[in-house]
C-alpha cells in the first residue's frame, strides 16, 4: 500500500458523517493551534452553502478567477475518483505526493481533536492554501459547504463573501424538516458586514432573510436575470446564456446550470472583477459528474453521468433531459439509503420509453432488496454491482438509444473510476 493509500485510508477511518448536527467547537480548537488561522484575510474567503448547486457555482467562480489571472484555492466535496480532487490549486488536484506531505503536517492535530474525515480535509485544506510552509498564498479561496451551513467546518473560516444556492429538502434527519429551518442553517455562514450573493429565494424564507440581514448588517445580492437558449448540433444540446448584451456559451447543460453561473457571475463581480471580459471561461468550467458526456467502447450509444441525488436535483435532470434525443432511455439509478428513493423513482420513471435498472450506490447505498418494490417489479434488470448492470445495458442498447447513470454522486464516481475517465466531456 502506497503512502497516499495509507493517509486515505486512516481518513476515510475517521467518522463519515454526522447522525446529529456537529458543531465547530473541534476545528475551531484545531485551527486555533495554527500559526496561520489568525492571519487570513476574510477579503479573499468565499464561502458557499445551498441544498443544490454548490459545486457548480464554485467551479464556474472558479473558472472566471483563473481567466482573470487570479491564483484560486477551491475546496469542494465529495469526490468522485480521488481524494484529492477536494483540494484544488488554479484549477489542478493536489498530487498524491503533496497530499501525503500535507497529511503528514496535519495528522498530529486531526488525532489530537479528533476530527471527522470532513474536519480533517478541511484543516488539511486550510494549511495547504494559508500556511507559509506551502506557499500557496492565492487571491481568492473558495469553500463549498458540505452539509448546511451554520456548524459546517468550512464556516470556520473567516470570510467576507457569501453564496447560496438552490435551497430545498434533503439532509432533513439534521438541517430541519421544512424550508425555513433548512434556510436558517444555511444562512449560519453569513458573517457581519458580509455580502452574500444569492439564487432567488423561496417566497417562505423572506421573512428570516430579512431578519438575517438586519442582525447581521449584510449586503444582499440576488443574481441578476438572463436568457438560456438551447441550439443542437447533430442531435446534441448546446448552451448560450443571454447577459448584459453578451452571448456566451456554457459547458454545463440546462437551465440549473446557468442558474448556478449566474451566482457565480455576480460573486465575480462583488468581489470586484468586470465579467464582460471573461465570459469565453463559462465553457471551460472543469466540474465532472453533472450531466458528463461519456463513451463507453462496448456501448453503442452515449452515456450521461449526473450525480441527481435528491427531489429537486431530479426535477432539474428532468428539465434537462427535454433538450435530449432519444429512442429508448437505459436508465441506471443507485439512490443513497437517506434519500427518498420512491419520489425519487417516481418521477424518474415516468419519462418516455425508459428502462429502468437499479443498482447500488458505493457509500451509504440502499440494498437492492430496499428498493420499494414496485420498482423493483418495474425494472428491467437489478444488480448491485454497477459493472454488471451496464455488461445489461451492453446487451440492450442500441445505436439511437441514451443511457444515463444517476441518483448518487458517489455511484457517478464510480463509474468515472472503473472506466478511468477523468476528464470532462460535457455536451
């Protein structure tokens, strides 16, 4: 076992996920051991929370940042193929060596605080982009929230720049069983004085908004409209956002999309940066997983990757899959045990043509024997093993046909691992 496979796993040792909220009490004592944690400026902090979009947000500020000739640090989660890819550096994944390296400074303090595998990657992340002894030294860090807002650990951080996203159900079991509780941890990263840009907001969450802004004294920038057209060339959708009198066009399909770059658009411009001048970098957004084009060599037809793991992410794939051509949708779907699969199923399923398989996601993935069973009984084939299932679809598929893989990121990754696709390849 390599160095960089014994740092992963003693990580991926440490809890997972949380049963409860956590709280900030841990990394805040672990980061307060730093000679670094005092000295971050929160001028160059961004932090970015929301039930959906998170990712595709930062990717998106991401890209415009580099454009702009700007050194970017972006930690995200989760990861799809490697460990690594949660810490980024002008656009690249942390190698395995400085991923060891990094460890290995870290470690005495994860164990002495007992920081879960998240803690842990985000203290990791903080000292490879803030301590002196990397060097790093970026103009801007980005921070994606992992779960809700309020006692996530990238909220440790100071930070003056504040996103949020699509806000909806999921996680209810911690955030809150409605949108206003899971609104209020969310907003848990707005800071004094801060600016937070934001997706339109549900009509029910006004009400805390504003109380939020008027406790905090913060500055609220709702991103600004656009047009999405759809043009296809030869059957496949193109995307061209309409801003400011400018047509650009963007690598990541469908109107969630362009909503999710439309915040990252106005994060841009509060944190100063003109964005007429940098629109050509919304087609190079590097963000795998969500709606990725791949090609499978014993597949006759495309295949489409998108991480949907919750209600609104599979209403957003729905809106999106109308731009999409098909003869007979294979659609292989692996749903995480605390999701809720038979909503879920049920719209998924009641696209046209479609052939539904089941399988199971590879982190807190549902047996197949859990699956509510009149999918069970609705499915064309059903496997654990997702190798398996598109050995199936192999079988199945036909040239004018599209098979898509969804319902879990961590079953997206997956694939990307056991076919070694690493690049991006969106329509």
């Amino acid at each position: 076992m390599s160095a960089y496979q014994q740092s992963v796993q003693f990580l991926e040792s440490l809890q997972i996920m949380p049963k409860t909220m956590p709280g900030l009490e841990k990394i805040k004592q672990a980061l307060a051991q730093t000679s670094w944690y005092s000295s971050i400026d929160p001028n160059k902090v961004v932090v970015v929370a929301g039930t959906n979009g998170k990712g595709t947000t930062c990717a998106a500020l991401e890209s415009l940042l580099l454009d702009a000739k700007q050194k970017v640090g972006f930690y995200s989660s989760p990861h799809l193929i490697s460990t690594t890819e949660r810490i980024r550096l002008n656009g690249q994944s942390i190698s395995e060596e400085n991923f060891v390296k990094l460890f290995e400074q870290c470690s005495e303090i994860i164990k002495k605080f007992s920081l879960s595998h998240f803690e842990a990657l985000t203290f990791m992340a903080g000292h490879y982009y803030f301590s002196p002894e990397w060097g790093s030294n970026p103009d801007v860090v980005i921070f994606e929230v992992g779960l809700g807002g309020t006692y996530d650990a990238t909220n440790a951080f100071p930070h003056k720049f504040c996103g949020i996203t699509k806000l909806g159900l999921d996680h209810t079991n911690i955030l809150g069983s409605n949108l206003v509780e899971i609104a209020k941890n969310k907003f848990g990263i707005i800071t004094k004085k801060s600016i937070v840009v934001h997706h339109k907001l549900p009509e029910e969450v006004i009400d805390l908004k504003n109380k939020v802004q008027k406790e905090m004294n913060c500055n609220w920038v709702m991103a600004e409209p656009y047009d999405l057209e759809v043009k296809h060339l030869h059957g496949v959708p193109h995307y061209f956002m309409n801003y400011n009198s400018r047509k650009f066009e963007i690598n990541i399909a469908g109107e969630r999309a362009a909503e999710n770059i439309m915040t990252a658009i106005c994060l841009f411009q509060v944190l100063g940066f003109d964005s007429d001048e940098h629109f050509k970098a919304l087609n190079k957004i590097s963000w795998n997983g969500r709606m990725q084009k791949i090609q499978l060599n014993n597949i006759k037809c495309p295949v489409y990757l998108s991480g949907d793991h919750n209600e609104q992410g599979v209403e957003s794939l729905l809106s999106i899959l109308k731009d999409f051509q098909w003869k007979r949708l294979h659609l292989v779907a692996g749903i995480g045990v605390d999701k809720d699969a038979d909503t879920m199923l049920l719209k998924l399923s009641h696209m046209r043509d479609v052939d539904l398989y089941l399988t199971e996601t590879p982190f807190k993935g549902r047996a197949i024997a859990d699956y509510p069973e009149k999918y069970l009984q609705k499915s064309v084939f059903s496997h654990p093993n997702i190798e398996t299932i598109l050995d199936k679809v192999c079988e199945k598929a036909a040239p004018e046909d599209m098979v898509l893989v969804t319902g879990s990121l961590y079953l997206v990754g997956k694939v990307l691992k056991l076919y070694s696709f690493e690049k991006s390849n969106n329509p």
